[in-house]
C-alpha cells in the first residue's frame, strides 16, 4: 500500500501539535529571547497570525512546549518505574528511556540548558517548575531501593552527563570519547547496593600497641 504523501501526512497532525513540534528545535537553537514566532509558523507550515490564533503569545507557546517535552519524558521514566523486575532491572529501564527522549529530541538538551544559564524571559521559571517535580518523583522512587545515598545528588549527575553531552553536538564524541554511553554503568555504580565489607573506609586505621 503507497504511503500517503508527506503534505497530506502533515495536514492530518493538529495545527497546535505541529506548531509545538516546530518551535521546540527553534527555542533549542535560539533560547527563548532570540526566537522568531515567523520562524516557527514557517517551520510548521502557517503563518503568524494563525500562530497566534493557537498560542496568544510567543510565552504561552515556550510554556506548552516545555509542558509537553516534560511530561512526555515523565511519561517514558514511568513506563520504566513500573516495569517490574526488581529495582536494578527498573534502573537500567529508566536509564534507557531517558536516553532514547534525548536521542530522539535533539533539540530538548540545548532548550534546558540554555534557559537554566540564560536567566531571560520566563524560560528559567518554567523550566524548574517542570524539573523539580519530575526529580521529586524519581527520587522518591530511587530512595526505596538505596535509601543510604545522597539520592537527588546522585540522580542529577547521571541526568546531567548525557544531557550536557547531547547539547555539545558533535564535540561530545570529542569530550566523552568515541566508546559506549556509561551513563548505564554510572547510574549502578551510584545507585544500586555495592558489595558489603566488615571494614569502615572512613574510618581511621587501627594501632595496637
């Protein structure tokens, strides 16, 4: 059966959720300040005024973007908290998913990280309203199964590599070398139980005599 074309497949797609897939690269290459609404009414293949018609203003468009990035990756590290098989098993399952969100939104990494350092506009604000909710719920998760560690520090690190890493393009093969992503192996040397000892590391060595 011929696949319909490329047109007629885009016009089936609601404008609004094609105006959200156009400006989320824009905002990611640009920041918010910088962005052009014609740009991105182009990108999705209307003009301005029907832009606006959507989204009343170029904050309510940034907003219904990082919404929706947010909750779909929340959606995604659900599917992998409630996927069974034991806490190391569920690990792996959320490091996975949160790879395969940033593979496939190469523009999200550069979104986040330009407005956290940015501060301009309302992208700082609304990006940590989506963040902190969605490591409230991780952490709670992660707490159950090592409830010994330093579990938001620890969670912010494994994030925070693979995200820097995506935002630097093709300088990340530079910085992080050309081997396998060792987030997997970071986040089990962080987060799951390592083998137990009889001697305390920390403390001080013992003198007889």
């Amino acid at each position: 059966m011929a696949r319909p074309p490329a047109a007629l497949t885009a016009a089936l797609v609601p404008t609004a959720e094609r105006l959200l897939e156009a400006a989320e690269p824009v905002f990611g290459a640009s920041g918010f300040a910088a962005a052009r609404l014609e740009d991105i009414a182009a990108a999705a293949g209307i003009r301005r005024p029907s832009l606006l018609h959507h989204f009343p203003s170029k904050e309510a468009l940034y907003a219904a973007v990082v919404a929706r990035a947010f909750a779909h990756l929340g959606e995604a590290l659900q599917r992998a908290m409630a996927s069974g098989g034991g806490f190391a098993a569920q690990l792996d399952a959320m490091i996975a998913g949160y790879l395969d969100f940033l593979a496939g939104r190469p523009a999200f990494a550069a979104l986040v990280l330009r407005d956290v350092i940015d501060g301009r506009g309302p992208g700082r604000e609304l990006l940590l309203g989506e963040v902190a909710p969605l490591l409230d719920r991780v952490e709670a998760f992660v707490r159950a199964g090592r409830p010994d560690v330093p579990v938001r520090a620890a969670i912010l690190q494994v994030a925070c590599a693979p995200l820097v890493r995506a935002a630097a393009g093709p300088a990340g093969a530079r910085l992080w070398g050309e081997g396998p992503d060792a987030t997997a192996a970071l986040a089990r040397a962080l987060l799951l139980p390592g083998p137990t000892t009889t001697t305390d590391r920390g403390a001080a060595p013992r003198r007889d005599g």
